[in-house]
C-alpha cells in the first residue's frame, strides 16, 4: 500500500525546483450522474465502485499559487484565512506534498463561484484548479491523467474535475492507485442542461468523508450499492449515447436517491436534505406528472440539481429560481486550460 508522499514522488519526482513568479488556473465543479460513494483506501482515496460525472462549465474555482517568505498564506474570495481554519488547514496539508523542501513557503489565491461546502463539489474544483495551478507554477508538463491523480488525493470527486463535458472515474484495482483516474467520454450533449439551485449556503453538518465512512460501516443497504452503480452506469452510458434524456434522467435520480438511503441508514444516520429539498422534490415529481421530463441529482448536500434539456428551459425558470448550465457551450470567455496530451 502507497501513501501520497509515494504517489507524489513517482509522477513528479524531483522536478520540483524551476517555480515561476506565479501559476494560475480555473477547474470546474462537477455534478455526479452516477456517484462516488465509499472509499476502498481512504489514504489515498480510492473508490469502492467507479462513477460518472457531468462538468458544470464555468462554475468552479480560479487559483492562484505564488512563493511567499516565511508562512503560508490562504486566500478563499478574498479573505486570507487563519492558517488553523479547517479549509486552510487541508490545503496547507496537500501543499507538503509538494513542497521542494521544508521552508519553501506558498502564497494560494482561490475563488470560486459557486458556494463552498453547500454539496455543490467546490472541493472538487478546488483540488482540481490547485493541482492545475501547481502544474503551472512548477512547470510539470504532467498529462490529465496523472493530475486526475494527484487532484484525487485531495478530494475524491477532484479527479473528475480537470475535464469537460461528461467525465468516468474508473475505480481501478491496484492498491497504489495507478489505474484510478478520470477520462474525458467525448461525447457532446448540446440541449443538456444542469439547473443549479442554491437552497442553502450553509457549511454542511458533516463532511462527506465521515457520512461516507460511517456509511460503508454501519448501513446494511450499502451492500448493494456497488451493484446499483454498475447497473446504473451502463444505462448512464447508453442513456448519454443515444441522448436520451428520460433514461439518463431517471437513472441519475435514482442513484442519487439509492446514495442517500445508504446514509441515512447509517448509524448515526445522515441526512443533508432541508425542508426545502423535500419540496423542490415534490415539485419536480408534479411537473413530470404533466409530462414535464425533468429530473434531480444531489450531492451530500441539501442542494437539488436538475437534469433536463433545452426545449425545457422556460418553463424551469418559470417554476425555480435556479442558474442553469450549458456543459457543451464554448468556452470563448474562459481561460480554461483544455489540454490534449
Ligand atoms: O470528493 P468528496 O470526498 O467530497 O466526495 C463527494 C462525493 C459526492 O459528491 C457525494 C458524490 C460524487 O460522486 O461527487
């Protein structure tokens, strides 16, 4: 078994030494379609099953990364936090694994556009924009493969983050976490739309890390959890082939819903949702009453996603306030680092 010092040390080895003046990069926020829930390794965050995703275009993360003299500094959306926070601190613990040695200090400068930890996977874009921006500030040259690794090792989802469109983290089974990376499906979906609802901005009460190792520990339904993914995935796949939104649709609802009955038949259950998911709920079931094909996924969070298509658009911002999402729109405004290695 790897630990990350290891993983670190294989893909980058000693280029450590040419930093620039500075590295800078955006990531987007991701939404799953098909969920990563439990971890095989937690050092390295290895998955139990894999998972697929849906990149949420230009919400995520910019950051920033400079050499600072004598400590670290974090600044999230402007405000430079105490290096003890909870947030910095994390940070601060991936920045070790690659430092050149122990005093070269780092200046990270992060925003993002979407509420951090609300279920919106802002860790996601988070650890993704990092290891981007560290590419770049290091001059690494690494492919999307290995940085899909290292993004891993600092948030799960980060993995599934440094790519566009629709994006499959294979779980992999090696025990050092080679062959557990994402990859691009290249498929484009044009009409496919995401509307982000903003229900809460609140710190979620507990980290999806503990919900989930709480989970694989004590739920008794998380025993047919790999199963539904594997089922779920192959219709996701089919489902986002063909474009066909009412398979892809009922499929990413149920997996979401399967994911949360697991954690809330945990001990001590889990449960993120809020009076106003319940009803957000209630209101999509009732509109797909009339024939409205529209469909939810949520992370672990009280934050409810929808999954529709264009010709639908109206008629969602006439029932939610909610920002909706082209994934397959140029990114001409963005400096988005697309690269094909
Ligand atoms: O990346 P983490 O450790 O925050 O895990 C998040 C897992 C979910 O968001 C709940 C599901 C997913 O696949 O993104």
């Amino acid at each position: 078994m790897w630990n990350k010092h290891q993983v670190v040390e294989h893909i980058i080895g000693k280029q450590r030494e040419q930093a620039k003046a500075k590295g800078k990069a955006f990531a987007p926020s991701n939404i799953a379609l098909c969920k990563y829930w439990g971890k095989r390794d937690a050092e390295l965050n290895l998955p139990v099953t894999s998972s697929l995703s849906v990149s949420l275009h230009h919400l995520g993360t910019v950051t920033e990364i400079m050499r600072a003299t004598e400590k670290d500094h974090i600044v999230l959306n402007g405000i430079e936090l105490d290096e003890h926070e909870p947030f910095a601190k994390r940070l601060i613990t991936f920045l070790d694994l690659y430092r050149p040695h122990p005093e070269f200090k780092f200046k990270v400068n992060t925003s993002n556009n979407i509420p951090t930890a609300a279920g919106l996977a802002s860790s996601a874009s988070g650890f993704a924009a990092m290891v981007l921006a560290l590419d770049d500030f290091f001059a690494w040259n690494l492919s999307l493969q290995d940085l899909s690794i290292l993004a891993r090792m600092g948030s799960g989802s980060a993995a599934r983050s440094l790519m566009n469109g629709f994006v499959l983290w294979q779980a992999g089974s090696r025990s050092d976490g080679m062959d557990s990376f994402a990859k691009s499906l290249d498929i484009e979906w044009p009409e496919f739309r995401i509307g982000v609802l903003t229900l809460s901005d609140l710190e979620k009460s507990k980290s999806s890390r503990q919900a989930m190792t709480e989970t694989i520990n004590t739920s008794i339904l998380y025993k047919s959890w790999p199963a539904q993914v594997s089922r779920d995935l192959d219709r996701l796949l089919t489902a986002i082939q063909n474009k066909d939104i009412q398979l892809c649709g009922e499929t990413a609802e149920q997996n979401a819903l399967s994911m949360h009955a697991t954690m809330i038949a945990s001990w001590p259950p889990t449960l993120y949702w809020l009076a106003e998911t319940v009803s957000t709920l209630n209101r999509v079931w009732e509109m797909r009453k009339q024939g409205i094909p529209v469909y939810i996924t949520m992370d672990a969070g009280p934050n409810v996603k929808l999954i529709f298509e264009k010709n639908i658009s109206t008629k969602i911002q006439n029932v939610f306030k909610c920002e909706i999402i082209a994934p397959f729109a140029s990114f001409s405004n963005l400096n988005f680092h697309k690269r094909e290695r």
